[in-house]
C-alpha cells in the first residue's frame, strides 16, 4: 500500500477548531479518514516551525490521496503538501528499469 507524508500549516480557522477539539480528537480523526478509505494512519506529529503538522498515511492508491488532500484544502482550515514515500526496496527496483532518456541538446 502506498505511503504518503503530509505536511501543512492550520489556517487562522483551523487552529481556533485544534483549541477547541485539542490535538488528540485531529489524530482520531484522521485515523478514521483513513481506516474509511482502507487505509491506516502510520504517525501523526505536530510540530513547531514551518509546518504545524506531520502524518504518515497509508492509503490504497494516489486517487484516494488526492481526495482527502482536496477535501482538507477546501475546508480552508489547514494548507498541506503531500509526498509519496517509496521504500529502498522500490527505489532498487527503479534502478533497474531501463528508460530511453536524452538529456536536452546543449
């Protein structure tokens, strides 16, 4: 299954909701997003910095990604970024792929 890293910041909303419900009841909720869409939640971290927070998600595809990501967006409560995560051994096994490539002529 794949793994996704999500990073983001609360908005001025969003940190008025994490006041209200505190930080335990936002890692119950992702944890109950992602067993709906088949997935499990690996870590949830806040974080002082750039970014207020840090989940590792696993869910069964980029589809299913991509919806929560769009969801969390538009509730205009938090802004993320998602990253796919590969493991070593996917990274070994794009080693091995052969890929017709050509740099641009300088």
């Amino acid at each position: 299954m794949p793994k996704y890293l999500c990073q983001g910041s609360y908005t001025g909303e969003g940190l008025q909701g994490l006041l209200k419900e505190g930080g335990s009841k936002r890692r119950a909720m992702v944890e109950h997003l992602a067993k709906g869409l088949g997935g499990k939640l690996e870590a949830f971290y806040f974080a002082f910095g750039g970014d207020d927070f840090h989940i590792i998600l696993d869910l069964p595809s980029n589809v299913d990604m991509a919806a929560v990501a769009l969801v969390a967006n538009a509730s205009g409560a938090v802004k993320s970024r998602i990253t796919v995560l590969l493991t070593p051994e996917e990274v070994d096994q794009a080693t091995k792929k052969q890929v017709d490539f050509r740099p641009p002529a300088a």
